[in-house]
C-alpha cells in the first residue's frame, strides 16, 4: 500500500480510505490511486484488513439448495446487492440437511463475517446456540410470522395461498389442485 501511495504521490490513509470507500476519495486523487494500483497490480489484503477490523467483508448466505430457481435468484440479488455495497458473498449450500447447516454455520463464523443470511426458522440447537453466541447481524430469509434469531425478511406461504386461491375463485374456478 505505501508503494501505492508513493507512486500515486498520495498518504498511505488515502489509499486505504480508496479501497475501503472510493466514494469519499476525490476523482482526481482516486483517478491516480488505481493508476498506481494497476501499474503495480497490487492487491489488498483483505485477511488484514478483516484483522484489523476484526470483521471481514464477507457475508455468508446459507441455502438448502442451490439448483431451485428461486434459490438462485435470491443468490444473485444478494450478490449484486452487496458486491456494490463492499461485500463478498460466501455461500454455503446444505442440501437440506441440519448437521450441513450446522458445519457451514462454524465454517462461516470462522471468517469473522460481517454477516449471515439463513434459510427459514429451522435449525438445530447447536446452530441456534452458535449463532445466539456471535456479535453479527442474522438475517433469516423465506419465511415469515415467527420471530426470528435477530431480522427476518420473507413472506408468510399460508397468505400467499390463501390469496391465490381467493384470486382464482374470483375468477370462477371452483376444482383447484395443488
């Protein structure tokens, strides 16, 4: 980084307050750091970084599975979202199966994330208590109308039934199926 600095006739704080949040850095200066930067094809460190801070950019996001579409979807919006925020997303994939969920939750942890997303409100005790015993932001996704280990964002299926099979009668069918 003091390379960087000194090539690009800035502070080493400025090139770290560019890497951290570019936006803050003015044009001119932020136009010379990532000249210096590409010239020396530097990379930051970001375990340092996360060392430093005692938080990485990462973001763990667990899902069932990553093969249904909406599992996909919901993976690339989280991705895009936050990759334009600063983050990285780590994802974990637990083919539905608890004790998966469980190795993926200790495995993301270890990394010191900024934090995790989950998948619905079922998990077992041991996650549970890991996740209770961290400091970062859980958010449970995909379902809603239970509270939740810290922040929930979802939808609740028993209304968005009820609505759907509400419109279709409106609409005359009386033999639905599911």
């Amino acid at each position: 980084m003091s390379e960087v600095a000194q090539l690009a006739d800035v502070s080493p704080s400025t090139v770290s307050l560019y890497l951290r949040r570019p936006n803050e850095v003015s044009s001119r200066r932020a136009e010379r750091i990532q000249t210096a930067i590409d010239r020396l094809g530097y990379l930051p460190n970001t375990m340092a970084g996360g060392l430093a801070s005692s938080r990485s950019n990462i973001i763990g996001v667990i899902v069932p599975t990553i093969t249904f579409s909406f599992f996909s979807e919901t993976l690339e919006t989280l991705e895009r979202n936050l990759r334009a925020a600063g983050y990285q997303l780590l994802i974990g994939n637990t083919e539905f199966d608890a004790s998966r969920e469980e190795e993926l939750i200790r495995s993301i942890l270890s990394w010191n994330p900024s934090g995790l997303v989950l998948t619905g409100f079922s998990h077992s005790r041991k996650s549970v208590s890991l996740l209770s015993n961290s400091d970062i932001p859980i958010v449970e996704m995909w379902d809603y109308g239970q509270e939740g280990l810290d922040m929930v964002v979802g939808f609740s299926h028993r209304t968005c039934g009820r609505l759907m099979a509400e419109h279709l009668m409106r609409n005359g069918y009386r033999h639905m199926a599911f």
